[in-house]
C-alpha cells in the first residue's frame, strides 16, 4: 500500500527530483481545486529554474548507468511497475476523481488503460530487437541497435491524468532513456503518486523525475539541451508551440492535440446499441477525452432517432465523480464550464437547435462545481462556431446528411484526424468508410476506438504534429534511435594487398 497521505492531504504538490520527493523554494503556486466543489485540495509549485536545472542534471546523471542496466533488469522493472500500478489503482483513482473530476469508474480505467502500455513495455525484450544481415560482403555483417536517446521530457494534460503520464515515462525508460515528466498543473496527484510505486519498483534514483509548473516550465524543457525528445499531448495552442519550439532546437518532438470526432449513423445500425454507443461516448468523462465522439452525423432517416437519444442522456446521472451513482462529472475549471456554456449559446445563435440544454443544472450538494448537464445541438452547420472549435464538455452537436459519400466528405474537411466511429450492419459501407475517411483511428461499431498499446496512438492531420505516434511500435522508435554497424572478419592470409579507393560496391 502506498503512503497516500504523503501526497495527498500534504497541502503542497511536491517535486519528486533524484529518488526524493522536495519541497519547493519556489514563491509562485497554483492553486488545485476538486471540480465538483471548488475547495482548494492542494497547490502546486511553479518550480525554480534551479530545482529544474537539477532534475535534468539528475536525468543526465541517471542515465549514464541506466543505459548500461542490462534489458532484463529494466523488464524485470517493468513487471514490478505494472503489479504495484494493479494494485493501487483504487487509490489514484481517488486522487485523479478528487483533482480532475471524473467518476471513480472512470478514474480507474484512466489508469488501467495507461496500465496496458507498462503491460505492453514488458514485452521490451522483442520489441527493442535489432536487425541484422549476415554477409552483404564477402566476409561482411550489417546490424542494428535501437539505443536510446538520452534525457527525455513528457508534457501532459489535465484529462488523462495517469494514462497520458504512462504513454511517456515507462516506453521511455523501458528503451532506456531517463526522463523528466511536466504534469497538469491542475490534477498532478497521480503522477505522483505513480512516482512512489516506480521508486518501490526499482527505478533508480533520477531516471524519472517530475517538475511543475506552466509555460516556464514548458519553455525550459524546450530550450534545454540536455532533453533529446518530448513527448507532449494536449490542446492545439500548446501543440503547435511546443512543436514548433522543440524542433527548432533540434529535438525529437510527437505532439497529441485536439479533435473533432465525428460518429456516422447510417439507417441499417443497430439503433439501440449505436444510440447507447453516441450518450456514453458523447457525455461519458463529461465529455472531456480526446476521442470523445463529440459530433453526430444522422444519415437519411436516422435523424428521426434524435428524440429517443435525448431522452437516453436525459436519463445520465450528473454528480460529483466520487458519488457512486454518477454517469458523469463536473468540467475542471469554472472557466471551462463558461466556455462551454459560450460555445453552446453560439450555436443557438447561429441557429442551432438547442433540445437538450445542460448549462444550468444544479446538483444537490455541490452547488459551487462546473457541472454541465449532456446538451444537445440538432441541425448544426459546419460554419457554426459549435463546429468548428473543439467544445471540450458534455455536448453533442448534430448534423444531418443525405448519403455516407457526404458524411465522409464532412469528415475529410474537418481539420481534425483524431479519431471516427460508423454506426452500420454494412460490411460494405464500413468497408467504403474506412478507406476513404481521412482520419488516423476509425471505429466500426465502437464508438472510442483508442488502440490497444501493442498497436500505436495514431490520430492524424490537426490532431498530431510530429512522424512517431506515442506507443506499439512506434513508441519504441520514438525512444530509440538505430545504430548500424558494419563489421569484416576476415582471416588474415585473405586480407586485401593493395589500399582500396574506390567506393566499395
Ligand atoms: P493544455 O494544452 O492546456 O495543457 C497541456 C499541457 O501543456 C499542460 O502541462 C500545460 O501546463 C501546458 N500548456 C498549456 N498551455 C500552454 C502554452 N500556451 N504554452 C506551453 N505549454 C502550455 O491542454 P489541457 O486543457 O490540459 O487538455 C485538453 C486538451 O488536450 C484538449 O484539446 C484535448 O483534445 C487534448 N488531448 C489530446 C489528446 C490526444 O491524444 N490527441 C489526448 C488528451 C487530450
């Protein structure tokens, strides 16, 4: 059992730097709220340039051993890491549901879901395999190394806030490499607590560190050049900047953004399963995923099935994500919730239906928390502001077409690529969907299809910027980089007698 109160009734976020958990000296801190009240449950310490200065120093240093620590010691690591993770999943999940917001239910497969990349990290022994060709040459071998990189850095948001931290940190120092995490600043609590089991599972002291803070703290992983890659996932704002500024100082950068996920309703689905399949996957988290399907496209007569939708999410349970009743939970911040609510009016005012409005929900005894109900916006077009921001909160807009060509070609404008789901008992049309449709993950059938992490992240187009989704296989490419070695054995009475000038061919 891990020291919860440690981390968690402290009145201070703690920086955890070379295997020790530290105190700021910093006098900026940010104050974290729990969403459903708006009770300050801790603060977190916008770290000082010479607290990150040694957290990197603490990386570099760790990684001149933890490079040489043999490939079954850092599996072994890993094994110990996953079983600590199963174990304690419970008292994250409290963490994350009291930081961030989200029911317990969910808070647990926001772990179990990061759980599966350590899981999958295990397999380290043949996913870090070279290649090699024997005899290119007379008497000649090509090989390959997949080494690791070096200090590297993870840049996380505030809705995955254990998943997202376990894309980074484990595939990392798995290949390797040590690394230094930035957290949320608004829910960092189950990275820290992640931070105790990994020091439990064997992680040597300043192979994984963890900084606070916001845009300083960014800007000095990015101008730091000790860190080789970042790892960053978040808004588009941040995305763009943070790839920007990272290549421009040589690094490695992968940089998960927002979306738009559109779910195509075609006449032939299975209308109860699709319908249950678009509340859970457009209210569920309050609607605050990245692969929240978030935009419905009701093909031909499917339109007609918005009624019974409504009365679907009319039936989700809005609560404090720790009552146990609770289908959904409360926005992180009381700004998000005004910009939700903003968003939402633009819709009407741009001629939107509005026949589910979620925005002025009380719940009993948590009067003060962002809580917006599931809303509903019908006949919404692709100019409306509803459409072409990314909403971010428990509302589904609607819009309707004729036929799936047009479908897939709403969806191919969209500057999104995150992820799709078709709703269809059509081979055919599911078929025709997933080859034309330009987006990097596609459900048939299921409505958040987040790959499992043998497969990789692969949202495209405005939702990624980099060529190295994060996890599978090109997780470990992220990580690593290849060394080829060319070697002749030859024995000496058959060396060459003469200096050869030419290029070898
Ligand atoms: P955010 O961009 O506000 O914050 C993410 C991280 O970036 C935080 O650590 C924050 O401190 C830092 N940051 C914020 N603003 C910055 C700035 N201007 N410059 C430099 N750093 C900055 O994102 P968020 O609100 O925490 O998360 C929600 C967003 O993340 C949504 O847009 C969602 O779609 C996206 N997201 C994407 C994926 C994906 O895989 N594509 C997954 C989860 C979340």
């Amino acid at each position: 059992m891990i020291d919860i109160i440690f981390c968690i009734f402290q009145t201070t976020t703690p920086l955890f730097i070379d295997g020790k958990f530290i105190e700021s000296q910093t006098n900026e801190w940010i104050d974290i709220h729990d969403p459903a009240t708006n009770e300050v449950v801790s603060r977190v310490p916008c770290a000082t340039d010479s607290e990150m200065n040694s957290a990197v120093a603490a990386a570099d240093r760790a990684f001149q051993s933890w490079k040489e620590t043999s490939i079954l010691t850092r599996q072994q690591v890993m094994f110990k890491l996953q079983d600590l993770i199963r174990t304690n999943s419970p008292e994250i999940a409290k963490i994350i549901t009291m930081e961030q917001g989200k029911t317990l239910l969910d808070a647990e497969g926001d772990v179990f879901r990061g759980l599966q990349v350590v899981e999958h990290a295990c397999s380290i022994t043949s996913l870090q395999l070279g290649e090699s060709l024997p005899s290119v040459a007379k008497d000649m071998d090509t090989y390959t190394y997949r080494i690791p990189l070096g200090v590297t850095a993870g840049i996380t948001p505030f809705n995955f806030p254990a998943m997202i931290p376990l894309w980074m940190f484990p595939m990392a120092l798995v290949c390797g490499n040590t690394s230094v995490i930035k957290p949320s600043e608004r829910d960092p609590g189950a990275v820290m607590l992640m931070m105790k089991l990994a020091q439990d599972a064997g992680i040597p002291d300043g192979a994984v560190n963890v900084i606070h803070g916001a845009k300083r703290a960014v800007n000095f992983i990015l101008d730091n050049p000790v860190i080789k890659a970042v790892s960053f996932v978040g808004s588009d704002q941040a995305g763009e900047y943070i790839y920007e500024r990272g290549s421009a100082n040589g690094k490695r950068v992968q940089s998960n953004m927002g979306a738009k996920n559109h779910g195509v309703i075609l006449p032939d689905a299975n209308k109860e399963a699709t319908l249950n399949a678009l509340c859970g996957a457009a209210f569920g988290a309050a609607g605050q995923r990245c692969m929240a399907l978030s935009t419905a496209v009701f093909v031909g007569e499917t339109k007609n099935w918005i009624p019974e939708l409504v009365e679907r999410a009319k039936k989700l349970k809005v609560s404090a994500g720790a009552e146990p009743e609770a289908d959904l939970g409360p926005l992180i911040t009381p700004e998000a919730k005004d910009r939700v609510c903003k968003l939402v009016q633009s819709g009407v005012n741009e001629g939107a239906g509005l026949i589910l409005d979620g925005r002025d929900i009380s719940v009993k005894g948590y009067e003060n928390g962002n809580f917006v109900g599931p809303t509903i916006l019908t006949d919404v077009k692709p100019d409306m502001e509803c459409y072409t921001e990314e909403i971010f909160g428990p509302v589904l807009v609607t819009l309707n077409v004729d036929t799936l060509d047009e479908a897939i070609s709403l969806i191919n404008k969209n500057p999104y690529g995150n992820g799709t789901a078709v709703f269809t008992n059509s081979g055919a049309a599911a078929r025709k969907f997933q080859n034309e449709v330009d987006v990097g993950q596609i459900g048939i059938n299921v409505p958040i299809p987040v790959p499992l992490p043998m497969f990789a992240f692969t949202g495209s187009r405005g939702s990624f910027r980099g060529d190295t989704n994060f996890y599978g296989k090109s997780g470990i490419a992220f990580y690593t980089q290849t060394k080829t070695i060319t070697s002749l054995w030859r024995e000496e009475d058959a060396t060459d007698k003469v200096a050869p000038t030419a290029m070898p061919t």
